[in-house]
C-alpha cells in the first residue's frame, strides 16, 4: 500500500479528494439536483451583479422616473411600484437582501445546531439530556409565533431578523447531529482512538465532525429555503427591516397600496416568483445532497 | 398423480451487477400426499424456487420455463386467475414469521384474511374458522385476538400455518419453515405439518438448509447448489448414502443423534457457495470439491439416474460408480 | 393504575402468556394471564405520567419565556400605552399600580402565573377587553380555517404520498412529487394574493376577504353557505402550501414499508395490488407519521398566521398580527402562550395515541 512514500497528511488528502468526486458523482446522476444547482448559480450571479445591471438610485422613492403602477412597458419591463420604481429592479436587489439573511442564519443556526448536537452527543449525561430536551422544546414551539413575538419586542433590522430566525432553526440540526454522533461514536475506530488516549477534543475534530458534516451540509441546505420562506414571511407582515428591500418588504408594500384590488399582477408576480425559485432550487439541491449522503444509502453501498 | 412440476425451470435477476441466475433449469415434481424436500444452503435459489410459484418474484427477475400446478401453468396465465390460484391451489409457509405476519393487524384476522379474499365465507364464519384453524394447529382460539408480538417464536409459526391452511389449498410449500424454532418446538411443528400431509392428502414442498430434518419427514429429496439440482432420490437414501460430494458434506454438517459415528466424522464444508453472477466453469461445486477429477473442470455434469431410476445425481464421479467421500 | 387498561387491549383472560425473551423483556419473568394484564396498563400509568410531566415542564418553560419577552426585553408598556401622549408622574404611577408593575419582579411573575392559570389574562390594550373573551370570540374562526385546511391537507398529502411511495420512480410518482415541491416553495402569503387576484378580482367567483357578508341573512342555512363561500380561497391556499409536506412524509414512510416480508404473505394470499397497499401498508406506514401529523401543529399554527392575515379572516392570527402594531402587548403576550401550548398538547396527543394505535410499543413502553 505505501509502494509510494507519502506523508499522512498527502494520504489524507488524497483520500478526502477521492471521496469528493465520488460524492460529485453520485449527485451529478440526480437532474434534479444538478437543475436546482444551475438555477440556484443563476440567481446567486444575478444577485451578485445586480449593482452592475441596475443602478442604486433606481430604489429610491424620490428620484423615482414611472408614474404609480404602470403597467410593463419597455422602459419599465417589469411595470412599476406606487411610487413609480422599476419592479424589476426592485427585484433584482431584493434577491441580495433575501439570499444574504437566508445564508447567515442558516449558518449561525448550523453553527449552534452542530454545536450543541456533537457535544451533547459526545458528552451525553446530564449535560446532554438537558440540551436535547432544550432542543425539543424548540422544535415544538411554532416558529413563526417565536420569531414575531421576539421581532415585536426586540425592534426590526436585519440584525434582529437573522437572529431570530436563527433561533428558531437551530433545534433540528441539533438532533440530526447528536442522532449521528452517537452512530459514529458506536463504531470500532472510535473505540480503539479512545484506547490509544485521544481526547475529547481530538475525537470530536478528527473522527466526529468529519462523519457528520455531509449531513449537516445536506440539511443546511434544506434549512436555506424555510429561512428564506421565513424572511419574507416576516418582512411581508411588516416585520423586516424599513431601511432595505427584500421580496417580502416589497410585498408588503404592493399589499399596503393595494396592488390586488388594483389589479397590478406585475407588481405581485416577479417577487414571489422570485421566492418560488429560490427556495425550489434550495430544496431541490438539498434533496440531492441527501439522496448523497444518506447513512441509509451509504450503508447499502459499502 | 402429480401435483406440482417444474419444467426446466429458470429465474433470473437482472440487477446493477449484470444478470444473476439464481435457479437454472430445475426439473422436479410432487404428488399428491407426499413430501418432497429441497435441501441446499443459502442462496442456492431453494428460497427463489418457492416464490416462483405463486410469482412472487420482484418484477426484475424474469422467469422461465413451467410451473405446472395441476396441470395448469402458472407462468403464462393472467392476474385474474393467479390471484385466484393463489393461497387456494399452493399456499406458503414463510420463513421469518415475526416479518411476515402483519405487525398491527391481529392474527385472528390475517388468518381469516385469504378466506374472505377469496370470498368463500362471511366475514363471521371466517372469523369462526380461524379460531378452529388456530386450535387445529394447537392455540387456544382466544389468540386470535393477539397481535403477532404477543405471541411466541414457536406460536408465531403454528399461525402461519394455521393461515396456510385457511383455504384448503392442494399444496404447501415450507421455506425453512422450522429453522428460527428450538429444537423442541420445532419437532412440534414438523409433526404437525406430516400430521396434515398424512390426514388431507396435500402435495408438501418442505425447504431447509437442514438435511437430517428432511430425511426425517420427506418421502424425496432434492439437493440444490448454485441453482440446480444435483442431487435427488428416497430422502433417506440421499442422507445416509449421498451420491453426490455436496449432499454428503451437507449431511454432514447435522450431526445424527443417537449416532456417536458422525460426530468424529469432519462436518461442513470449505469455502463459500459460488458467486451466481461469476459462476466456475465446468462444475460449479468443483472449486470446494475433495473429489473433483479433470473432466470437472470444463464439462457441467447433467442429473442422470445412478442406481436405479429413482437415484439421480449430477456428478461424474457418482455416474461412473466411484466414492464422493473421500 | 390497573384502570387505564387501553379498550384495545386483547383479551388475555384465556391462552398462556407468550414466553418472556419472546416479547422483548429480557428478565422478566414469564407472568400468569392476569399478572400480564397489570403489567401492561402499568406500563400505560408510566408512559402516561412520563409524557404528561414532560409536557408539563414545557409547558411552564413557555410561561417563563413569555414573562421574559414580554415584561424584561420589551420596555415599560405604560410607554406604549399611552402612546407618548403627555401624562402626569401621577396618572402614570396610578397605571403602573393597576397593571400590577409597581410589584417586585417575583410577585409580578407569581402573578402572571396564577393569572394564565386560572384564564384571567388581563385586558387587551386595543379593544379595552378581556383578552379570555376576544378568544372565546375568536376562536372558532381560527379552529373552522385551520381544521378544514388541516384535514384536507392530510388527506390529499397521505392519498398521494401513498400512492407514489407505492410506485416509487413511476411517472405518477415524479410528476406529483414535482408538483407538490413547487407548492411547497410558494410563500403563503403571495400565493393567497395569487388566489384572491384570480379568483375573486378577476374571475369573481368567491369574495376577497372576511368571514361573512353583512347582507346575508341572519337564518342558518344562509349564514353557513355564506361561511363556506368565504372559506374556500383561504382553504385552498392553505391546503395548496401544506399539503406537500405530509405528501413526504407518507410517501417515505411507504418506501420504508416496502420490502416488508408482510406484503409478500399478503400478495401470496391472492389480495389485488390495491388492497395490498390499503389493507397491508398503509396502516403500516401511517404509524409513523402520527407523531409527525401532530408535530407538524406548529406549520399549522404558522401557516394560520399568514392565511388569516392575507384574507382578514377574523380569527386568532389576525388578532396576532393586528396586536404588533398596535402593539397590544397583553394579547401577544396571551396569544403566544395559547399557540406555545396548544402545539405542545398536541405532540402529547400524538405520544398518547401512539400508544394505543402501535401494539408494538406497548412492550418497551
């Protein structure tokens, strides 16, 4: 086996590039998965080059060009709001603020959740119950009644927003994680890394954490979308942040002015179609991902 | 008059490795009122021979050949009249009574279950005769009303029976119907299914790994490895006088009680059955074969009579008179 | 504890009991007929009293909370109350006396406590109300939307989640999981804009928003067809949205189910493909889900929200939302402890009903 002398490290490297193109594979073979990656490259480069197609000043209400609701023309593809801003660049910057509150309380959420998990999971005891029924609790409560209740005392900004809805996400990752821990700890290397006097902290880093985090990454990826669904659910009932636009802020607004009874489906489609495909090619990735990194179908396969 | 034939039978899945025959070309028949025993380790395709006659086969295994059920054969005719054939013409002992009974259904009424399927009574009288069922094969009828858990190893298998029995079916087939049961219990069992072979006059196919069980309740026997048959004749015949190299390690491996002999005798085998998608050439039981000549290397034996028409074996050292045990 | 015999529970009267090791109790000796049968209510009381505590720990910890929320990171209320309107240093300690707040913290807590307990949750600040009676009032609104939309949802989710778990990879299969993800993916709220643009602005054939119109008349028959012409478009929102998520959780527990051995007896037994599915493994499948149905109470409460909201029905959600911007501090307060709890009742029923729809926990309690 060691015909070529190669480092540890080099060993490990090369094993850990062998099982990525084996997992890249394994996903390519799934269309869904690989249509939700192209549309989800789409909307991320759309959503990175937005300050190059559309200009800034578009947003504000004061230097706004259109007349109130216009329908689509070609000056104003997309039509325009109450105020007479472009719709469509008003989507178009709304996909940053969506993506980038989506994205960060996923991760923080990831963050707390693995956290919690692998340590509960690894220490276990009293530690470990009171953390897991903590978790519990919070995937019981109706998330969206916890987060309007904190956004309603805490005040609204993308700040609070992230935070609460990080709050009330992290409690499934939790579980998940901790559920794997235990499976990997259960297993015979561990066994023998703890004969041989590894520590805790070298347990969890070196054998733990790298048999758990496919998982994690295949539902963060799930967790994406209900966050985006989240925001915008929030911003629309009024919650998010004034100052920025998001697609549901600008759903709020066409609600407020009463875009539905004025019939300006123009101002009510690009947003929440907006939403629609994000979150789809989220959860058809995710799926994928899955489909991947099930401990069921990995079983099967070794 | 026969009862069940299979004609060169043939099933073959078609999976992610390619296609795997796991029985190919088998030719056996079973009378009315007699047992025939098919004995063989596992995945010798004794367990795929019994789900092919009521094609139970999942859909990727394609089957060839006949299966003959009172001279009709079940291979080619519709769904319509499988269903009907099925559990009133042949009927199954599964192996495995825990999974194969329904976990949330109550044994009463999974007994009673293929009786009303097959409309032959009212739901009340159904009912009635699954509690006479479960007291034919030794349960009190108030068991009916307990839910497969409930019941223990060798109470699970008496249901299945009970069940097996529901509809009068003219066959039965027993896949390793006794294995999971202690030794006590499963004696209760083996004489309770010839109690029943000996009383109605059903045609029994009684499938186990374990040939000194065969040899003790079976009229045939057939030894199966790698698909085929090859060895077959009076079942104590098969045991206590193999002629084939297969069936004498296979009863080999049961040591006789009563008999001190066989327990100096080396039992078992060496080695693994052959891989069904990568089968030898030539003999396939060649590579763990003690007595294997040249010829076994590049010409697959046929079963042909040896002693007599009623001994059959597929090996060329037996056809040509020499020992198989060394 | 030998009174909590479930009624589903068989008859041991007659039979010896099943062998010890047989059923999952190692060590446990092998008990006479009626030693078995308190042993299984026993196990009944145990279960029971394990998940009631449970449930009432949580239920507590949502009291704690919502004190914490609402009385140590928001700000004064009287603030809020008189709404920056000028008042004197002496009407403002008279408010303060009669909300209770000139209280030490513990008395105010031990209060707050006593109070939700015994349903006196104070007056709303908006409507100058009791709150216990804005909900009484409210709630029926909240139950028929939610209910309705529930049930449907389940039941359209379980029919075809089974069906495509059953054929698992056919085009029925593919086409209905596709079409529930995309539903699924819709923000609620914009799909009911959808429907309301659609169906009532430009089709007309249902009204845009409320629970009844002021001009039907006051007999029955009138008033509920009036109801139920309101309540489609909301229903169907909100089915169209929720639907998707039992549809998945079906559909995978049947794909669970299907290499059961059991099915193979079954399709032995000359049952048609159908009743194989119907009569085998669904009841199999829909064990699992239960405890999921009842955990998913928390999407339902969501999901009123913002149904709610977008047609102004005028139940429990709406009263929710219209309470922040006010903001009516005692009825969020209250609403948010009435939704907390009843999705942790409801995982309690589901755990309580597990217990009589699995005879297979029973053994391991």
């Amino acid at each position: 086996m060691t015909a070529v002398p190669t480092s540890p490290r080099a060993l490990r490297r090369a094993r850990t590039r062998q099982s990525l193109a084996r997992s890249w594979a394994a996903y390519r073979s799934q269309r869904a998965g690989m249509v939700g990656l192209v549309l989800l490259s789409a909307i991320v480069v759309l959503a990175v080059a937005a300050p190059l197609l559309v200009d800034q000043s578009q947003l504000s209400v004061t230097q706004a060009t259109g007349g109130r609701m216009e329908p689509p023309s070609a000056e104003f593809p997309l039509g325009t709001d109450e105020v007479g801003r472009s719709i469509l660049a008003l989507t178009l910057w709304g996909s940053r603020l969506s993506l980038i509150i989506g994205l960060t309380a996923t991760l923080a959420a990831i963050l707390v959740g693995t956290a919690v998990g692998v340590t509960a999971g690894h220490v276990g005891g009293w530690y470990g119950w009171v953390a897991l029924r903590v978790s519990d609790w919070f995937m019981v409560l109706p998330s969206l009644v916890v987060a309007i209740a904190l956004l309603a005392v805490l005040g609204r900004s993308m700040g609070t927003t992230i935070l609460v809805i990080a709050l009330v996400s992290w409690s499934g990752t939790t579980r998940l994680v901790r559920a794997q821990t235990l499976t990997v700890q259960a297993r015979p290397y561990l066994e023998r890394a703890r004969a041989l006097g590894a520590g805790h902290w070298h347990q969890m880093t070196r054998h733990v954490l790298p048999n758990v985090l496919p998982l994690v990454l295949a539902s963060a990826t799930l967790l994406v979308p209900s966050a985006i669904l989240m925001e915008s659910s929030l911003a629309w009932l009024g919650l998010g942040d004034p100052n920025v636009v998001s697609w549901g802020s600008i759903l709020n607004r066409a609600s407020d002015n009463g875009a539905v009874s004025a019939h300006a489906w123009w101002y009510l489609l690009p947003p929440g179609l907006a939403i629609l495909l994000v979150v789809l090619a989220f959860m058809m990735c995710g799926r994928a991902l899955e489909a991947v990194f099930n401990p069921r179908l990995r079983g099967e396969g070794a | 008059m026969t009862l069940l034939e299979f004609e060169d039978l043939r099933v073959t899945y078609t999976g992610s490795r390619g296609r795997i025959p796991a029985v190919r070309g088998v030719d056996l028949a079973v009378d009315a009122g007699e047992i025939l025993g098919i004995a063989g380790e596992s995945g010798c395709g004794k367990s795929t021979l019994a789900m092919a006659v009521l094609r139970l086969l999942p859909r990727s295994a394609e089957v060839t050949g006949r299966i003959l059920l009172d001279g009709e054969d079940l291979l080619t005719m519709g769904w319509g009249r499988l269903r009907a054939v099925r559990w009133t013409g042949a009927s199954i002992v599964f192996q495995g009574a825990m999974h194969s009974l329904n976990a949330v259904h109550r044994v009463g009424r999974q007994v009673a279950e293929p009786i009303l399927v097959h409309g032959e009574a009212s739901p009340a009288k159904a009912a009635a005769r699954a509690e006479e069922l479960l007291e034919r094969v030794g349960l009190p009828p108030s068991r009916a009303r307990s839910y497969p858990h409930e019941l223990s190893g060798g109470q699970r298998q008496r249901v299945m029976i009970a069940m097996a029995l529901a509809c009068d079916p003219d066959l039965i087939i027993a896949d390793e119907a006794t294995t999971a049961l202690d030794v006590m219990v499963q004696a209760q069992v083996l004489e309770l299914l010839t109690g029943l072979v000996a009383e109605r006059g059903v045609g029994m196919v009684m499938i186990s790994h374990d040939l000194s069980v065969l040899s003790a309740v079976c009229g045939t026997a057939a030894v199966m490895y790698a698909g085929r048959i090859v060895e077959r004749g009076p079942a104590h015949e098969v045991f206590a006088q193999a002629r084939h190299p297969y069936s004498a390690a296979l009863g080999a491996a049961f040591p006789v009680i009563g008999d001190p002999a066989s327990r100096g005798r080396p039992g078992g085998l060496a080695g693994d059955p052959p891989d069904p998608a990568r089968l030898p050439e030539g003999c396939s039981f060649r590579p763990r074969c003690a007595v294997a000549v040249e010829r076994c290397g590049s010409e697959s034996p046929e079963l042909v009579a040896v002693q007599g028409a009623e001994r059959s074996s597929a090996c060329f050292v037996a056809q040509e008179g020499g020992p198989v045990v060394l | 504890m030998t009174d909590g015999t479930p009624p589903s529970e068989p008859d041991r009267a007659s039979g010896p009991a099943g062998d010890a090791a047989d059923r999952g109790a190692p060590g446990a000796p092998a008990a006479p007929a009626a030693g078995a049968r308190t042993r299984v209510s026993g196990g009944f009381g145990r279960y029971l009293l394990k998940h009631v505590a449970g449930a009432a720990v949580s239920l507590l910890l949502v009291l704690f909370s919502s004190f914490f929320i609402f009385r140590l990171i928001a700000g004064d209320p009287i603030d809020q109350l008189t709404r920056e309107r000028p008042v004197s240093p002496e009407q403002r300690a008279a408010m303060r006396a009669e909300l209770g707040l000139d209280q030490p913290m513990w008395k105010q807590f031990w209060d707050y406590i006593t109070g939700t307990l015994t349903m006196d949750l104070g007056d709303s600040f908006q409507y100058r109300r009791p709150i216990f009676d804005l909900i009484v009032e409210r709630l029926p609104a909240t139950l028929l939307l939610s209910g309705t939309g529930m049930v449907l949802a389940v039941l359209l989710g379980f029919w075809i989640g089974a069906r495509a778990g059953w054929r698992q990879g056919s085009r029925f299969d593919r086409g209905q999981v596709a079409t529930g993800l995309l539903l699924y993916s819709a923000p609620t709220f914009w799909l009911g804009m959808i429907v309301i643009l659609v169906f009532a602005r430009y089709l007309g054939l249902f009204p845009v928003n409320g629970m009844r119109s002021p001009s039907t008349p006051p007999d029955f028959w009138s008033q509920a067809v009036d109801i139920g012409h309101h309540l489609v478009l909301p229903v169907l929102t909100y089915t169209a949205v929720v639907y998707a998520g039992y549809l998945m959780i079906m559909r995978s527990s049947v794909l669970d189910e299907l290499g059961g051995d059991y099915l193979t007896t079954a399709r032995a037994k000359g049952l048609r493909d159908d009743e194989v599915r119907r009569r085998h493994a669904v009841p199999n499948a829909l064990l699992p889900t239960v405890t999921l149905v009842f955990l998913a109470l928390g999407s339902v409460v969501n999901g009123s929200i913002v149904t709610e909201t977008v047609f102004s029905w005028p139940g429990l959600g709406s009263l929710f939302v219209q309470s922040i911007f006010y903001p009516d501090r005692p009825v969020l307060q209250a609403l948010f402890v009435l939704f907390s709890a009843s999705t942790i009742l409801a995982v309690l029923c589901a755990e309580i009903l597990y217990w009589f729809i699995d005879p297979r926990i029973r053994r391991t309690g």
